[in-house]
C-alpha cells in the first residue's frame, strides 16, 4: 500500500468522502457477575455483515481490534483508529473515535475501512466463545466477528531498524508527511540515531526495565524545502526528548512521557 497525507485530529468529525475520519466507535461494558475480559485482549477480524452473510476482509488487509483500559484501538485496513470504550453488562456504548487521515490506493481498501468503521457503531451486544468475538446489533444479527490475535513475539529495542508512522500530541494524532522517513535505531553500546526526516541526529539513552530515557539530540545541519518538513523534523527531535518509557507489541514500538502518554509510534524490521 502507498499511504499518502498525514495528520489527524481526534474531535467529532464526519466521515469524509474516501477518507476515512471520525465517527462513533464501539464501546463494550463489563460483565456484572461474570465479568467478560476485555483489557488486553487483541482480536482479528475474520467476517462482517455484507448481503445478509459475514464476508472476510479483503486479501492482503487485516482489521484489528485491542481493548487496552478504557480505550479501544487497531488498524481499519489503512488507517489506525481509537476511541473510549465503557462496559455494562453486555451491552455496547458507542464513544467518538479518531484516526490517522492515510490514504491507501488499492482498490476497495478504503471503502472496506469505511464501511466497518460505520459498522461498529450499530453493535448493541457483545459475546466471546472460545477465541471468537461478536458484535450483534439491536436485532440479534451478528454484524463482526474477530478470532483472538495471537500476539507475535516482541522484536528487541534494540537492534530493530525502526520508522516513525504517528505522531501523538493531545487529542491528535498525525501520520509522517508523505514522502519522508523517520527511523530510530537502538545501539547496544547506549547510541540511538537515525533520520529525522531530513537530518541525521544522534544521541544516548538508558533504560531500566519499561523506562526509557533519551539525552539531548545533536543533528547534521541540512535545510529541507518540503512543506513542513522541518518543523516535522522539530516536532519528532523534541518528543524524543520528552521520552520516558517504551513497550513493544510485535513489532510495533510505542514510545511515551513520564506520565504515560503516548508520544510516538514505530513499526520495526
């Protein structure tokens, strides 16, 4: 897939023509009695309702869904999407979701994205059996259904050739501007360097268990044209910084303030 365009803003927005942006997202209650895991749960999608029968997702597409605390996330088949979720027995609750703003040009990807994302906000119920979860809406019709992800094996920090996809700040969330590449890569003698999307830049950085803190950045001194490009490449040095812990999920690297929040997201290789 070639994503093109960037940048996201989280708030009540409508879906756009093409692009898939902000809508309700489910939101799935606990379980009085017996209390149904969610938190920390991944799921696949494996069908949803199309012409009265559940359709796979397209070849070469995979649509998640991760239920982490209050919040659920995962990828739509282009774009990566979030919302709050809230539990009550096995009703749904459906919350404002937001999402990065790519544009994946195979055909059908981003009518199949925009379709489920319209989906999800009409389940009413939830159930799980075994490794399968299902939505149905308010009429008993099972809308989605997921098999259980098994999660892979974490790639190392260090090592890993790892590039930026998003950008956290706030209620927002931005992809990398089209056409640039940002990378960290983790040295074992405490060095992490790589692009900033123009420069190169260089530094320390310790860790302690999930900690993970980043001394300050020096850079080579290229001045970039491209719309943004350098106040892309600020925004990234400048959260680097900022950076007080990790955690890895596959091959998806998460890094984050001292207070936990989410700063900025890598997929390695």
């Amino acid at each position: 897939m070639e994503p093109i365009e960037r940048s996201r803003k989280i708030p009540h927005l409508p879906v756009l023509a093409g692009l898939m942006i902000v809508i309700p997202v489910l939101v799935v209650a606990g379980c009085t009695g017996n209390d149904m895991v969610l938190d920390g749960t991944k799921w696949v999608l494996s069908g949803s309702l199309s012409n009265g029968t559940l359709a796979p997702p397209l070849a070469g597409t995979t649509i998640t869904l991760e239920f982490t605390g209050e919040t659920i996330s995962g990828s739509a088949g282009c774009n990566h999407y979030f919302a709050d979720y809230r539990l009550r027995g096995t009703a749904i609750t459906v919350g404002p979701a937001g999402s990065t703003e790519m544009a994946c040009m195979e055909p059908g990807v981003m009518e199949q994205e925009s379709a489920y994302l319209t989906t999800l906000p009409r389940a009413a119920t939830v159930a799980i059996a075994g490794d399968t979860l299902t939505f149905s809406d308010s009429a008993g019709t099972t809308i989605l259904a997921f098999t259980r992800e098994v999660p892979p094996a974490p790639q190392p920090l260090v090592g890993t050739n790892w590039t930026l996809d998003s950008f956290y700040k706030g209620d927002a969330v931005s992809s990398v501007i089209s056409g640039t590449s940002i990378t960290a890569i983790f040295s074992d003698d405490g060095k992490v360097s790589g692009s900033a999307g123009c420069n190169r830049y260089f530094g320390s950085y310790t860790t302690t268990g999930s900690s993970l803190s980043i001394g300050s950045l020096g850079s080579t001194k290229m001045h970039c044209t491209g719309e943004g490009i350098m106040l892309q490449e600020m925004q990234y040095l400048a959260a680097l910084e900022k950076t007080g812990g990790f955690s890895i999920a596959g091959n998806r690297l998460s890094l984050a303030d001292a207070n936990g929040t989410t700063l900025l997201s890598f997929t390695g290789e």
